[in-house]
C-alpha cells in the first residue's frame, strides 16, 4: 500500500492507473482516510523542504516515513495521528504554520474574447492561453496543485509542464491533460462536438470515469461526438487550424455554409440562404480578419455569382440574405 501511495502523489501512474486507485477509494472510506493522511505528510516534507531538489524530498520522505512505518502498519486508522506527531517534526525543521496543511486556496478568474476579438492571457506558470472569438474560458488553480481551465468555444494553448502540477482543460464532462503540450481546443457545447489538435508535446483525453486517449502524438488531432459517444483521429496541420490566432480565415474546399458559420463568430452577423445550391457551393481561400464585413460580402458575392440584402433584425443585429 505504501509503494501504492507514493506513485500516486508522485504522479508515477498512468492516467487509467489513476482514475482506478481514486475509484477504489470511493468504495473503501478506510483506505481513503489512510491516503489523505499520507498525502497530508507528502505535503508537509515538501514544504519543509521546499528548496531542496525532488530526489532529495523522496530521500527525506522516505526517513520520516521509515520512522512512522511500525505505527502505520498497526492500523489504517492509526495513521492520522503518526502524520500528526510527524508533521509537528517537520513543521519545527521548517518553521511553517500548521494551517498550511489545509488544501491550497483556489483562484478563478474569467476571460472572455467578445465577437470580433482575440484575447490572450499569461498564467502565472507561464502558460499562455489565447481564446477566440465569442469564446469564454473560466480558469481555477489551486496553489501549485493543479490548473483548470473550463472552456466554452475555442482555445490555443501553450502550456509549460510541471510534473508536480496538472494542467486540465475541462469540456462539459470530459478534460484533456497535459503532458508538455501546445495545443488547440474546439468545443460546440451546442452541438456537442469537440475537436482537439496536438502540436508538441502529448495529451490525454478522459471522461466517465475512463480515459478515452492516452499520450496522444503531435500533428495528430482527435474529433468526438460527444452525444453518440464516436471517437475519430486525422493528421492535423498546425498552420490551417490556429489561421485564427494570426488573424486570418483559411478556408480549404468549404461550403459557403460551413463559411458564414464561422463569419457569424466573427462579426455578429446572420446569414439566411434561399438557394441550396449557393449554400452548398465550396469554396477557397485565406482572408484576414480585419476585412470589414461589406468587403467580404462583396467577395462572397462574385465568387458564388449571387446576390444578397442585409436586413436589420429586431435585436439590433443584421440578417445577411442571399438569393
């Protein structure tokens, strides 16, 4: 068990190998005193030792624990009050406060890139985030423990990996994990798609209790239907799918439809079709962002040789209509 513990806290597991060991405590109360007890006095040697390189940690973890071992082994229960009389050890070798065992006090902030706009942001790890248009992403850390970023939309991220510290992207019930990673986050809450693109580093990809990918490779992108539970995989092209983040549309053999969808992000706009056949008509291209609406419009209309009228809707929006 203690062998057990300490590739848990020391994240020497696989994700699977995780998800199992937190599933086991659910169902046995007793084991799951005995581990957080533990994972209570990995938290005090670490902060005692703070400075010290992380082989060193282990060694002197591995001491206090060698002189503890004979109680923890009397009874699971006993070993609250062995942590206790360690802790008061370690804390007098560190000069820390006891209330520093309690759990690390979470942070959260939310940012948002409104239609029109990217934003980007720097974490205190280091990390950046830039988040697209009409997107929001709800980021928590708690201490140095672990990073959450709940995302709505689409997201770029550049993440710096720290083997002591999760990093969690977190899409309705499922999270993406890094593992030393920048990578792109596609998620339609809506029509519950999610698509996720690796470009360095490896990702896992989990939910329900499982892990659905693991290790995943660069240049290597995932897209899963959320609702019927389907899974698939394709190469991916780093510059085609973070077009956004340099400020430019990339369109590649796209129908006018699946266009305007992305338009409508962009620029607070409708668009309304009379014609299947405009609608379906695919089409080519890279456009910079920062084209004004009327331009594109004019764009669009000679490539697909159609006519359109914008119209003013009842909540102040336009309504683009081609005919």
């Amino acid at each position: 068990m203690e062998k057990q513990f300490l590739n848990i806290v020391r994240r020497k597991t696989t994700l699977q190998e995780r998800y199992a060991f937190f599933e086991e405590l659910n169902q046995d109360p007793e084991k799951k005193r005995a581990f957080e007890a533990f994972q209570k006095l990995w938290v005090v040697n670490n902060m005692a030792h703070r400075r010290f390189p992380q082989k060193s940690k282990t060694s002197y973890f591995r001491k206090f624990w060698g002189l503890r071992q004979p109680v923890f082994r009397l009874s699971k229960l006993q070993l609250a009050s062995a942590v206790a009389a360690t802790a008061a050890v370690v804390f007098l070798i560190g000069g820390l406060l006891f209330s520093t065992l309690t759990k690390p006090a979470s942070e959260q902030f939310v940012l948002n890139a409104p239609k029109g706009n990217i934003t980007n942001i720097k974490l205190k790890d280091g990390s950046e985030l830039w988040l697209n248009s009409a997107s929001t992403a709800t980021v928590t850390t708690y201490g140095n423990e672990k990073t959450v970023v709940d995302l709505k939309g689409e997201a770029f991220f550049d993440v710096v990996h720290d083997n002591e510290r999760d990093f969690l992207v977190k899409v309705g019930e499922y999270f993406i994990v890094d593992k030393g990673t920048s990578f792109n986050v596609k998620y339609n809450a809506e029509k519950q798609m999610l698509v996720t693109s690796l470009f360095d580093g490896a990702i896992d990809f989990c939910g329900e209790g499982r892990s659905l990918v693991e290790k995943m490779k660069p240049g290597t992108e995932f897209s899963f239907d959320i609702e019927n539970k389907k899974l698939a995989f394709s190469n991916t092209d780093k510059e085609f799918v973070t077009a956004w983040k340099e400020g430019k549309f990339v369109f590649v053999n796209k129908s006018l439809s699946e266009i305007t969808r992305e338009l409508e992000e962009w620029y607070d706009v409708h668009f309304v079709f009379k014609s299947k056949k405009i609608k379906d008509e695919k089409f080519s291209g890279v456009i910079k962002r920062k084209t004004s609406i009327e331009h594109l419009l004019k764009v669009l209309q000679i490539s697909s040789k159609s006519t359109y009228k914008i119209e003013e809707m009842e909540n102040g929006k336009q309504r683009v209509i081609f005919e």
